[in-house]
C-alpha cells in the first residue's frame, strides 16, 4: 500500500467537499478488503468473503445452530446455509450433532477459524499503521476516540469484542478498536440511508447497492471497474447491476470506444435517488456534528479525508479512471506504428519521471 504520496491541502478541501459519509463507508470497506486480500494471496486462506465476519463474530461467542444464526444475523435460511457450506469447505467452522435437537446440528470455530481471527488482527493492524504514519499517531487516536462517541450516541450495535492475540506488537490494541468501531459505524450510516430513502419510496434497496451506484457517476460506470474497486467478481457486479435495472435505478448504454462492452449509467430515477441520498447524507453528519461538536468533526473530516486519499491513491489512475491499458495501447500502436509509437512510450516516461 503506498502511503507516501504527498498531498495537496486543495486536495484534501475537495475531498472533505465530497462527503465525511461517504469517505467513512469507503475507507472501512477498503479496510475489510485490504485485509482479506492479505490473508487469500498470503496467508492461503482461498476464497475468503466479506460475510464471513459476522458469522464469526456470533461464533467467537458461543457456538449455534444454523437456525440460531439465521435469526441473530437477519437473514434467510437459505443464505445462511449456503455461507456455513462455504466456510465449511475452507475449514473455518465445524458441525456437530445437536444434542438438543436430532434433525440439527451444532457449528463451531474450527481452529483454522480461530487463526483466521488471528492473523485477521495482524492485517488489520498492518493497514492501521500505515494509516498512522500518513496521518500520524495522535490523529488516529483522535479519530479511534471520535468513531467510539458517535457509535456510542447512536446507539450503534458493536459485537463483543476480541483483543488481539498477547504478542500481537505495538498499535495492535488499537488498530483492533477502529477496525471494530469504524465497521459498525460505516454498517449503522449504510442502514441509516436505507431506511432514509425506503420512508421516500424507494423500494428494494440493498447495502450493496450503494458500491455500484457511488461508481458510475457522474459519467458512467464499466463493470470491470467496479468490481476490481469493490473487490468481488464481475457477475457479482453484473448481478448487482441487473437488480438495480429491474429496479429502474440503472440503465445501460452502449461503449462509444468499445461497441462491446456497456456502460452503466444513472436513470432519472436514479439521479432522484442520489438527490434524496444526499439530503439524507446531511442530516446524519449535521447529527454527527451536534454530537463531537465543530472542532473534533472538523478534525474528523481532515483525517478521513486523507485516508480517503490514500484509499484513491491505493487503487491508482487504471482502478480510478477504469481505462483499459491493453486494448489502448493496442489502438495507439495501430495508429502510431511501430517507431512512433516508441516515441510516444519515451516521452510518457520522461514525464512519469518528473523530468523536463
């Protein structure tokens, strides 16, 4: 993760501009992403996801029935199933009789489980330190202090929680804190525009909606991008964006530069839904700053919106403008030819380089 490109302060005032919510969400999902990229390309753990957290967290507790878990987590029968088959297979959980009941069983932690809680604290606490060395200490503290108050005041539900295993370094402790405190929050703000704009009309809105949305606008969004931004599969994001055309959010245009592929883009009803999201958007931090008042919000803003920075500046121009460096490159050598096409990659360099 390079976190060592310099900012402007014009560069954090726009960032503020766009939103103290909206960088919060992305930077806690960026965390949980960054996170479970480190531990599926380092630590072996194959096709971990993002679900999986709080179905560990409730076994971490005390061991469940399927049924048991359904219920405390809000969701169906059949998703949950289809989860524990998933981390089953990975050897994260394990499943016993029910001694209670013939025709269910009993799930718990496998130690393959448990070492994922712990080698999760260590990624975890690897992203926190770089976050501190852009910002520095004493504004992560402040901001691991300001995510406690406002989850506390609104009444935020928090899993219990689980220190980092004893050896875990400095910053550990810490680190565990704002991962916790920052994924609840950025939860609690998600819900909370959900229900904002379903008490407008706005009917089947998901969580995961507002990735996709947030991404294609305002020129339009390639499905390729966005799932290499959000972290999972391109039928995952087409998926997703099918939902939201059946909902009438979403519309599909074709490519201008590429008659193969589509573009997503806003619907008006779409634009009205982005216009309601963010009058919601300004209620929720007018609350946020009733709650820390206009110095530690201020500080709040200044501090996410560096890390939101850093979350840009991780992902790079290809993640962020979604070009397609091969098939342009391959249009600029039919165009150019051969030689100048050389000339062309001489001069980026030189320019790259910062040089004359």
């Amino acid at each position: 993760m390079n976190m060592h490109t310099p900012l402007h302060s014009r560069d954090v005032q726009w960032a503020i501009a766009t939103g103290l919510t909206a960088h919060l969400m992305a930077v806690s999902h960026f965390v949980q992403k960054k996170a479970m990229e480190e531990l599926t390309e380092n630590k072996g753990y194959g096709r971990l996801s993002l679900i999986f957290g709080d179905y560990i967290a409730r076994l971490v507790q005390r061991d469940s029935s399927p049924g048991e878990l359904a219920r405390q987590l809000g969701v169906s029968k059949q998703a949950c199933s289809k989860t524990i088959r998933d981390m089953e297979v990975l050897g994260l959980i394990e499943r016993q009789a029910n001694p209670r009941d013939s025709r269910s069983s009993i799930l718990s932690l496998a130690p393959r489980g448990h070492q994922l809680i712990a080698d999760g604290h260590a990624a975890s606490t690897e992203i926190y330190r770089h976050f501190a060395q852009r910002v520095g200490v004493e504004r992560m503290l402040g901001l691991v202090d300001s995510l406690h108050v406002l989850c506390r005041d609104f009444a935020v539900a928090i899993p219990d929680y689980q220190p980092p295993p004893t050896g875990s370094g400095a910053g550990a402790l810490q680190a565990a804190r704002f991962n916790l405190l920052l994924h609840s929050l950025g939860s609690h703000c998600y819900q909370f525009l959900i229900d904002a704009l379903a008490d407008k009309g706005f009917s089947g809105l998901k969580p995961s909606f507002s990735q996709v949305l947030s991404l294609i606008i305002p020129d339009g969004g390639r499905i390729q991008h966005i799932a290499s931004v959000v972290g999972v599969s391109k039928q995952a994001i087409a998926a997703t964006a099918t939902e939201l055309e059946q909902l009438g959010y979403i519309v599909r245009d074709s490519d201008p530069n590429d008659r193969r592929q589509v573009i997503l883009r806003l619907s008006p009803l779409g634009e009205q839904l982005l216009l309601e999201a963010d009058t919601a958007v300004q209620h929720l931090e007018a609350d946020m700053r009733q709650t820390l008042g206009d110095t530690a919000c201020h500080e709040l803003e200044q501090t996410l919106a560096t890390l939101y920075f850093q979350v840009l500046d991780h992902y790079g121009a290809q993640d962020a403008q979604g070009i397609d460096i091969q098939a342009l490159s391959q249009q600029l050598l039919q165009q150019l030819g051969v030689n100048n096409a050389r000339e062309l990659a001489r001069h980026l360099m030189t320019l790259t380089r910062g040089e004359p």
